[in-house]
C-alpha cells in the first residue's frame, strides 16, 4: 500500500468487530489502518502515528470512548473522530456530539456507510490542518547563486505554496563561476519566482572560510529572520565552499529546531540522505527557477532540465511518486511536517 495512503487508527476491544472495520477501510478506502485495543493505547498511538482519523467505539475497559474523545480534542484538536457503538439510543448520540465527535454510526455497522464517513472526514481532517497551521520562517543557505535551487528548489516551491515566509542567503556572488551582477540578478530573478528575500552576501568564490566570520554572517542573518527551518550543504562534498558552509550552518543554525542538509552536483558517495521529499508538483517550478540563472546553463551540464529530472526521478525510488528531493535531517521537530504534508497531499 503507498505510504501517502491516509491513515485510520480503529480504536475497539472487540478484536472481531477491529478486524472487520479494519479490512474494509483497507479494501474500500486504501486506507493504512493500525488497531488499538483500548484507549490508553489509543492516546499513545496518536502521538506517535498521527492517523488521518480515529474510529472509536464508546463502551471499553480503562479510557471510554468519551474519555479518549475528549483527550484527543484537549491534545489534537484537528483529528476527525467517528465514534461507533452497539446502543442505539438518543442519548448515547447525544453524548458523543456533545464530546465533539465528528460521525456517530450504530452497530452492525453499515459498511458503505463507514467507507462514506471515514473518506469524508479524512478530507476534512486535511483541511482543518492547513487552517490551523501557523507559516514557518525558512532560510536556505548556499554558497554560491543557484546552489539552493538545486538542491531544494521544489521543496522551496511547496513551502511557497503553503504560504510559508522563505528567505535565501547565497554567501558568494560566485564570481569565479561567471559575472558577479549577472548572477546577482539572476538570483533576484530566481527570489522573485518564489516571492522569498534575498541576503547576496560578498564573501569571496572558493575561499569560504568555515569558522568565526562565516559563522557571525549566517548568525547575523539567523537573528533577523528567526527561522524556524534551515535548509544547507551537506558536508559530503568535494566542493570546499560547500563544506564551509555547511561547518558554518550547523554552528549558526544551533538554536533553530529543524536544520537538514541537501544535496549538491557535487555531493560525494557519503551523502546519506534521511528524508525523501517528494516534489511531483513541484518539480516544473523547480526547472522555471534554474531557468533564472541562464548564463550559467550554457556551461553547466548539471542545470539542464533531462539532469534535473533524472536526478528527481532517481530518488523516488527512495520516496515514491515520480520526483523527490533528498537531505541529510541534522536536527527536527514536529513543524518540519509543514510543507512536506503539503507536498505529499498535493502528490
């Protein structure tokens, strides 16, 4: 079953009545259904699993149905729950509304009319998440003009997408690479198509120091903008400004929750990658950015569109779908989610 199917958690001391409610969400809805057979379970397993929706039966040892409803709108407010049981009475309906279940269905249950409930809300799940969501502060960091476009332009593009506020620090205008206002311009270009702010700094093209001054910029910068993602080389790089840059992000960066390191054209055999994003939506935007930096494309190999592609479509074997940007996770936080749940329902 695809990893992006929605997820159900079926909450139910009757194993039989769990397994029945189980396989037909499985069957009919290409949900991924995990069981729990009490609430206290229940609770943990929300934490943990972060389901789509939880289906609850009413009457269980321990936490009650109630009780779990109640629990779970105290810490997950946003989880649509459909609450199930064998009492047909107004007054048991009456009580799980008043607990704030979203779908109240009777057993036997009908299952044409579950398969209906649960679709339902896993949709409406996704649009209270958006709703509730607060915009996160990223900062991209790269050495040189283009370096951040190549390697995390499509999770840019979603992050945009998601109305997130993105900000991008080039550390070089990379002179030895090209003209030095050519590639300004172009990296204003490329800004511009993601709506981000643009910190060019003149620190010089293949003599990026990896200690104090490189350091107090990106903390200068840190401090401005307060973000709450980082974005940066990876230290498996024969580029020696990429590993300077990224010796100085990760010191600078040590206050931000969530730092995760791209790849590079020039990334060696040791980037190991830990999360595989994928950017199916995303990656014609990704291509109209590099398109920014068009003097560049002439002399390098690696900015053609059939690279990029190939490059996208290597890692999805890693991440599903047809395109996918990898990184190394040096530190993360639940907010990390953000654009990357974007990504995966847009997929």
């Amino acid at each position: 079953m695809p990893e992006d199917s929605p997820r159900v958690l079926v909450v139910d001391d009757d194993p039989d009545v769990a397994l029945l409610v189980k396989t037909v969400l499985e069957r009919r809805a290409g949900c991924i259904v995990d069981v729990a057979e009490d609430g206290q379970v229940a609770v943990e397993r929300v934490g943990a699993q972060r389901p789509d929706v939880v289906v609850t039966d009413i009457e269980m040892p321990g936490l009650s149905g109630l009780e779990l409803l109640a629990e779970l709108r105290r810490t997950v407010p946003t989880v649509p729950v459909l609450v199930m049981t064998a009492h047909v009475s107004v007054e048991y309906a009456v009580s799980a509304l008043r607990a704030q279940a979203d779908e109240f269905l009777t057993k036997p249950l009908d299952n044409a009319k579950l398969v209906e409930s649960v679709t339902r809300l896993i949709e409406e799940g996704r649009r209270r998440r958006e709703g509730a969501r607060q915009p996160e502060r990223v900062l991209a960091i790269g050495a040189h003009p283009d370096d951040v476009e190549i390697g995390v332009g499509g999770l840019l593009a979603a992050h945009a997408r998601a109305g997130d506020d993105i900000t991008i620090l080039t550390l070089s205008r990379g002179a030895r690479g090209g003209d030095a206002d050519s590639r300004q311009d172009e990296s204003l270009a490329a800004a511009e198509l993601l709506g981000a702010r643009l910190f060019l700094k003149d620190l010089v093209d293949t003599e990026i120091p990896g200690g104090g001054s490189t350091v107090r910029l990106i903390e200068e910068v840190v401090q401005e903008v307060r973000p709450t993602i980082v974005y940066t080389h990876s230290g498996h790089d024969r580029h020696q400004d990429h590993r300077a840059v990224s010796e100085a992000t990760i010191v600078a960066t040590r206050r931000v929750g969530t730092v995760a390191c791209y790849q590079s054209p020039s990334s060696t055999i040791d980037f190991r990658p830990t999360r595989f994003v994928r950017i199916d939506e995303y990656l014609d935007e990704k291509l109209r950015l590099l398109e920014s930096f068009h003097s560049q494309t002439a002399s390098r190999e690696y900015l053609a569109p059939e690279f990029v592609t190939a490059t996208a479509r290597y890692w999805s074997r890693f991440g599903g779908g047809i395109a996918v940007e990898p990184l190394e996770v040096v530190r993360e936080t639940a907010e990390f989610i953000g654009a990357h749940e974007l990504s995966r329902r847009e997929s």
